[in-house]
C-alpha cells in the first residue's frame, strides 16, 4: 500500500536546500564567486523562514506537531524502531531532531553571512548596514554555523542509508521524490491557501536572490562615488 507523504512543495524545498547549500558551501573559498555565494546564503535563509511558517499552517507531516521529538517518542524509537515507524510515518524521532537543527543551523548560516556583508565592503542589498571594530567576528561565527550544517548533513544522509538498508520495504529514500511511502497512514493533502503559500514560498526567494546577486556586484564604495560622479554631472548639465 502507497501514501501520499510529502507534498510537492516539501520535495520542492528538501532539493533547493540541499542545492544551494552544497553549491554555497564549495563556492564559499572562491572570491570571484564570492556574490553568488551571498545570494545563495540569503536564499536559503528565507526558504527556511517560509520552511518554519509551513511548519505551523502547512499539510500533513510537514507541521511541526508531526515531529515526534518528546523522550517518550525517542526512547520509543531507540528500544521499538518497528513501532515507533508505525506509529510516525513522516519524520522519526531522530530525523525531526535532525531536521530541526538543519533549520536552525540553515537560518544562522544565513543570518551570520548576512552579517558579513553587512559590516563589509560590499555591503547588502546596495548598503552597509554595520560598522564594527571587528568583523571577523562574524567570519568566525559563520564558519561554525556552516560546518555544523555539513555535520548533520551528513548524520541525515547516514540515517537515509541506514534506513534503505534495514527498512527498504517502507521506501523511504524514493518518498523524497515521488512522495509516497509504502505504509498505511493517513495521506498529506493540501487545501488552496497551502497552494498558495507554497508559490510565494519559492517565488520570493528567487526574486530577493537575482535582487541581492545584483547589489553585490559593486562595492558600496564604487556605487557612492558612482551616484557623486551622476550628482556632479547634472549640476554641470
């Protein structure tokens, strides 16, 4: 028996997630691709905050009150992996807690490289927006933040394999493409304000990342003596 588990826009999410994080975090060292990685940074920053809104008003097993985290669902899990799958058939225990540390450590990254910029020369959205005696503060926090992100990347794809070797019978690894799982359980739908939430969910993001890959062209600097050069040639005129 198949069910409808993760909805459209839940795979949608999990694969621009998994994309942009990947392709920020290997373009992170290159300065000549240093915008991109900024506009990627801030584009998963507000794919997770839209994430966390789902996560009060979206579909089934997508909302937070489906993450089973309390000790009893977890010690459930640990001592009765069978049940407790019976019993959770979107995020186990283990993964909600996962998934629940990827956003937050998803959404500092993004904050912290925010503040890079903001305190640097390039500044964000066309502005600097901080002076700071000491920015590496920031450097240092985001660096962090990052790798704590590599790691429980990599502890979900560790529990994915894990998953597909001792429970393939339950589909788990192609639900994240397809969207259904080979369980009994209650299928996800979605009503019209989910459908769409879920388009100002992905439409916004793009949109504010071709708006700050823009403004990151040219350092706040440039673009000041740039507006001079425009004033001064107008009183000329």
């Amino acid at each position: 028996m198949k069910t409808y588990i993760w909805t459209f826009p839940t795979r949608v999410f999990h694969w621009l997630l998994a994309f942009s994080f990947a392709v920020a975090f290997f373009l992170g060292g290159e300065e000549e691709f240093l915008n991109l990685h900024s506009a990627l940074g801030i584009f998963i920053g507000i794919l997770v905050v839209f994430r966390v809104i789902q996560g009060f008003t979206g579909p089934k097993y997508t909302r937070f009150r489906d993450f089973p985290v309390s000790p009893a669902s977890i010690r459930l899990f640990i001592t009765n992996m069978k049940q407790s799958k019976a019993m959770h058939p979107g995020h186990n225990p283990l993964a909600s807690l996962v998934m629940f540390s990827i956003f937050i450590m998803a959404f500092l990254s993004a904050i912290s490289g925010m503040l890079i910029f903001a305190s640097g020369d390039t500044g964000i959205f066309g502005f600097r927006l901080l002076e700071v005696s000491d920015p590496e503060i920031f450097e240092e926090f985001h660096d962090v933040v990052v790798h704590l992100f590599l790691i429980l990347v990599v502890v979900h794809l560790t529990g994915i394999m894990a998953d597909a070797l001792f429970h393939r019978e339950n589909g788990t690894i192609w639900s994240i493409f397809s969207g259904y799982k080979r369980i009994a359980a209650v299928p996800a739908t979605q009503n019209n304000f989910q459908r769409v939430f879920s388009i100002m969910w992905f439409v916004i993001p793009i949109i504010v990342f071709f708006y700050v890959l823009k403004f990151q062209e040219t350092p706040v600097g440039e673009k000041e003596n740039t507006e001079k050069v425009s004033d001064n040639d107008k009183d000329e005129d």
